[in-house]
C-alpha cells in the first residue's frame, strides 16, 4: 500500500444541476463542423434543461498541482443546502491510496 497526502485551494459555487451536461471538449473546438455540432448540442441540453426546472447544487471545485507540477482540477458536489463556512475559498486536503485488489473482489 501507497499513500499520499497533497494541499490544494477549493471555491465554493452554487450551479445549476440541470446544466452539468452542458460541457465542450478540445474536440469540439478542432474544427468549424464539431464546434457547430458542440453547439447544437449545448442548446438542446440548455432546452431540456429550462423545460424541465431548474434544480441548484453547491459544488466546490478543488485545484491541486499533482507530484509533476500539473495542475489538477476537480468537482465535489455538496448538496442542495448551502455549507455552513465563512468563505468560499477553503483549503483543501487530497488524500490518495494506492492498493492491489485482491482476485476475488474483481
């Protein structure tokens, strides 16, 4: 077993659950078709979204640099209730475990 404990920041957000869907990828940015395909399919989700209600979430987003000086960037969903904190700026504390499984827990 391996463990390892980083630091980073987290920023505290309200969002729109419905519109997690929405994303683009830098494949949708490679060429003037994609984007347009990237498009149309951010204002479907966006109308399935808007007909549907719009539901909010906190999330915090948490960013570390990795063991090579990478930036790493992550979502913890916190709940509908807003968290009890001062500020929405926090540390944060990554803690990674590297294990083997056994055969028969596969």
């Amino acid at each position: 077993m391996f463990q390892v404990e980083l630091t980073g920041e987290a920023r505290i957000q309200r969002v729109m659950l419905n519109m997690a869907q929405i994303r683009l990828s830098p494949e949708d940015l490679s060429n003037p078709v994609s984007f347009q395909i990237a498009l149309s399919r951010i204002y479907e989700n966006l109308m399935k979204a808007l007909e549907g209600g719009i539901k909010h979430t906190y999330v915090a987003e948490v960013k570390f640099k990795d063991s090579l000086g990478n930036q790493v960037v992550f979502a913890v969903d916190l709940g509908d209730k807003i968290p009890t904190t001062p500020s929405e700026r926090l540390r944060a504390k990554i803690s990674i475990e590297l294990y083997e499984e056994s055969e028969e827990s596969i």
